[in-house]
C-alpha cells in the first residue's frame, strides 16, 4: 500500500502493531454534525463537518485533520447502480485522477463492498461484515486484516455503547485517513440502503 502513503501523512504515528480511534458520529439533525475520530489520548485525529443534509447536494465528503486541514476528499460516483464512490488526496480540483475507489460488491442484495487502490501496482481490498452493525473488517489482498470496526465498550460501566460510538482499529503500516475515509463511505452506502427500504416498506 506504498503508494497510498501519499493520500496523507496519517500513517499510524505509534509503535503499537495495532492503532485504536474512538469515533464518534455526531447528530444528522443539526448543521456542523458528521464525525469525529479521537486516538487513545484523546487527541482529535480526524473530523468530518456539514455531513448529512448538504451530502445531498454536494455528493461530496472531505476529511480534515483535527486543524481542519483538507486530507481527502470523497466523490460520490453517479450514476452508479453499485454505490460507488470515489476518494482523491486533498483537496480535488477538476480533471484530478482518483486515488481509489469503493463500491459495493453487488448490485442487489446484501454484499460486501471492494475497494480498489490505484496506482503501480494497484490494490484490491475487500470489507466484510455489517457496518450496521458495526462490526466488520477489511482485508487485503492477501486474505489479512488491516482493519476493523467494532462496537465499543464502557469497560467501567461494562456496557456496550450505542453504534454512534464505535471504535476503528488500523493495523500498523495501513494509512489511518484511508481507513477513516472508508468508514465515512460504508455509513453512506448504509445510509442509502436503508433509505432505500424505507421506500420499499
């Protein structure tokens, strides 16, 4: 995944094999809601603002470091009967190449979703599980896992969290942006089949 170190400069700053973000999605009723990612120092690493309401006019997602610095930005693909969407380093200006690709793996019906890094050479990673139910994992090419979403738990309390707080876990050497960005598609491709069959039921 060398060639995606230069979406952003988040690689995982620690030495720990595994890096662990609490993140937090904030209400989808209120301006200025979308999410926030904290480290287990509770520094901000990565936010998200204006998610939700102006996502449909814009079709577009930016990732920010905690400064409000520009590191991604997600386009959503359309038409695309596969919910794709499509990421781009910084800031994207028009005629820019993508970095990377997500979609879902089928067109109808519960799939998983394959993310396609481009580059020299290209990548292929493949996310299983339910974001709904925040629990899934994204693998490598090679069948290993470099990332994963879970549910959190409040270890005093012993009680599992709602799923508006949840924690993303990054191995070492795979980008913490680029994971961060593929948690903010999976909610949107949630998001759209749930609205999906909402207008079915």
């Amino acid at each position: 995944m060398s060639h995606l170190m230069a979406v952003s400069e988040h690689a995982s700053p620690h030495k720990e094999e595994i890096t662990h973000l609490t993140v937090r999605k904030t209400s989808l009723f209120f301006a200025g809601d979308g999410f926030t990612a904290y480290d287990c120092s509770g520094q901000l690493v990565f936010r998200v603002d204006s998610y939700g309401r102006d996502i449909g006019d814009t079709g577009e997602l930016v990732l920010m470091d905690a400064a409000g610095g520009c590191i991604l930005t997600l386009r959503r693909k359309r038409p695309s009967m596969h919910r794709r969407w499509e990421g781009y380093a910084g800031e994207r200006i028009a005629g820019q190449k993508p970095a990377f690709s997500v979609r879902r793996s089928a067109i109808i019906g519960w799939s998983n979703v394959t993310v396609e890094a481009y580059g020299d050479p290209g990548e292929e990673y493949l996310i299983e599980g339910s974001f709904a139910c925040r629990k899934c994992t994204v693998f490598n090419s090679e069948k290993e896992p470099v990332a994963e979403i879970r549910r959190k738990v409040d270890n005093c309390a012993n009680i599992v969290l709602g799923k508006d707080v949840f924690i993303l876990s990054v191995q070492r050497g795979f980008d913490l942006a680029f994971a961060m960005s593929l948690v903010l598609v999976l909610d949107r491709i949630d998001g759209d089949d749930n609205a999906v069959h909402k207008t079915r039921f």
